[in-house]
C-alpha cells in the first residue's frame, strides 16, 4: 500500500521540520539524564512530534510500517503505547499535547512538506520493486504521514491509560511551552527546538527514540539518552535573550518563512549580537525576507494558546487498554499483558512514594 495519504492540513496533520539551532545550543545549557531524573515530573510532550517518530522509526526491513488486519496502520499506537508504559514506570507523568490549525504562515511550509512526502512514497515503491531495501526503508521514512483515524485511535488509546491530552488551538509546541512557562508542567518534550524559541523554560529531547538508534545512510548504530535543555543557561551562555535567539531563528529560516540563504546558526548568532536585531541585519545585508520579521516573532512571543485544559490522570483502564491494542489492533496478547503486568507493578511499588497510586484502576 502506499505510504503517503490524504492530508488535511489546516488542521496540523501535517508536521514540519522546525527551526535549526543544534549548531550554539551549548553544553552549559544541556545536560544528559536517565529518565529517572524526572520522577515525579509532569511533562507535556509534543504528541505530533511523538508520533511522527514512531511511524518513521517503527517499521519492518522493508520500511513497511506495522498494520493490523484491516491494513490500518499501527506503528503509532506500538510506539504509544509502550512508550507512555516506559514513562509510568519511571515515575514520569506525562500529558500530550496535540496540534490544532497551524498559523496562516505556515501554509506554504505544510504544503511542501506534503509534497516532499509523497515523492518520497513514489520512490519507496519504485525502491521496492527494484529490491533495494535499504533505500525502501529510507524513503519510507521520509514518507510517513499522520492521518486523523491515527490521532483518534491515539487519543483512544490514551484516554484508556487514564493519560490527560491537550488541545492545542494551534500549534502545540505552542502550547506545551506555554504550560511549562506557567509552571502547569516541568518541561516540554519534542526534537524540535522551537519550544525554546516559544518560551519553553525546560526542553526534553529524545523521550521517543531512546535506545539504540541507526545513523543515516550508514550500518552503524548509536546510543540515544534524554537531554534536558534549560532556556535561562542557553540564553546566558550565548549572551543573548530570549528576542535574539528568536531572530537567530528567522535568520536561519523557521516554518513560517524560509531563512538568509548561507546563514547557520553560527553565523546568525554573530550577526545578532553584532547589529541587535534580525531587521537590522536584514538592512546590513541588503536582503528582504517574504515574511516580515516583526510578524514572525510575535507568533513565537504570543503564541495562539489556552487556559482551557485540565490535567488529571485517571484509573487505568486495563480491560479497555487491551481490547483496543488487541481485538480491535491485533497486537500480540501476550506482549500487551507483559507490560500491562509489569507497569501494575511499577505503580504499585510506587504507592506511597508518589502519587502514582492516582493511576492505579
């Protein structure tokens, strides 16, 4: 079947790349951690940014994704699922934020994603025809793409783990940055940078993808840990605020407006601090960018966000939990029951320690 689907859009279905700032985030502001560390925290993590992980990551040698018998595709909820179990048994209380519309601005960027996407699916077949599974794999990949039956069965699934979602009215790495800027959550979790750029105080990296991860286009592997990124110590590191990191952004390009053409993070944090502003250096290099920089900076300074959230964890839902992996999915029973059976444990072992006992059904 193909690996690239309807898109809908305006209403965030589809997931951009996010702003590129790996170059200056400093190592006074990063710091490895087990995910123990954050027992007891509440964490809003980036559920599009999540699930896009798992449907490129969780797939078979051919770089078909895992689907039950129906042909509906399943690797979200494997990742999900097993995931959010790992999480609990940490100690970790997560909540997941899920996109709403995405700003005007970020028309031009959906669509060529879109587009990025299905050419990517066209040569995942092409590729498979030919019996080239490495590269079958690797455009499969890049073809992943969230379809709305994904997000319900998503929020089904969490629903019955007793895990609070939020909508986000727009963007939610928005909203998750927002949460965590008012204290509602510890930190926010997604690979991409811009929570930091919306204020974030706290960024979580890689809660989707620990473990051993392959390197691409090569047959070699890597150990991938969380990262805890503090805000306050990459801005004083670099010698910037919080503005000017903003500006570096709309200099390297964001996914409102495409960015100076030969300008890295680098070099933008060094013209920044040189002139003061994105529109200044803009003047100094004589260049015009399609998207005022005024424009994109408020978008990341105030942000489409909401109040209108509550976050409580429910009961487990453990007969439910396994009727939709199980009899609606087809996953393994066996599989289901084992980390069913090992997260009672964990939260039982937990009781008294913290309030994990609130999740127990």
């Amino acid at each position: 079947m193909p690996l690239y689907f309807k898109h809908v859009p305006l209403h965030g279905v589809e997931r951009s790349m996010g702003v590129k700032l790996g170059d200056i985030i400093t190592p006074e502001a990063v710091q490895t951690i087990a995910l123990e560390a954050l027992k007891g925290r509440v964490i809003a993590l980036d559920a599009f940014n999540m699930l896009y992980q798992f449907l490129a990551t969780i797939r078979g040698p051919d770089g078909r994704p895992l689907m039950d018998s129906r042909g509906r595709i399943t690797s979200h909820l494997s990742g999900l699922f097993f995931r959010t179990v790992n999480l609990l048994e940490k100690g970790i209380k997560p909540v997941y934020v899920f996109d709403g519309r995405p700003p005007e601005l970020k028309r031009a960027t959906v669509e060529k994603r879109m587009e990025l996407r299905k050419e990517a699916g066209e040569l995942y077949e092409r590729a498979l025809l030919a019996g080239d599974i490495e590269a079958a794999r690797k455009y499969a990949q890049r073809a992943a793409t969230l379809e709305e039956y994904m997000l319900e069965s998503s929020k089904k699934l969490l629903d019955a783990m007793g895990i609070p979602t939020v909508q986000a009215p727009s963007e939610g790495e928005a909203q998750a940055a927002y949460m965590a800027a008012k204290g509602d959550v510890y930190a926010s979790a997604s690979q991409d940078m811009d929570s930091l750029l919306f204020g974030s105080p706290r960024l979580v990296r890689n809660l989707s993808i620990v473990g051993k991860r392959k390197l691409p286009g090569k047959k070699a592997y890597v150990e991938v840990e969380p990262e805890l990124i503090s805000l306050d110590a990459l801005l004083s590191s670099l010698g910037i605020t919080r503005e000017l990191l903003i500006d570096i952004g709309i200099l390297v390009g964001t996914d409102y407006c495409e960015g100076v053409k030969g300008i890295g993070p680098k070099k933008a944090l060094k013209l920044v601090k040189e002139y003061g502003s994105a529109e200044k250096v803009l003047e100094a290099l004589n260049v015009t960018l399609e998207v005022p920089p005024g424009v994109i900076r408020q978008i990341f300074l105030k942000p489409n966000v909401t109040d209108n959230y509550t976050l409580k964890w429910k009961g487990i839902d453990y007969a439910t939990v396994k009727s939709i992996l199980c009899d609606e999915h087809d996953f393994s029973s066996d599989r289901v029951d084992k980390a069913l059976a090992e997260l009672k444990v964990a939260l039982e072992k937990g009781k008294g320690e913290t309030s994990l006992d609130a999740w127990l059904g």
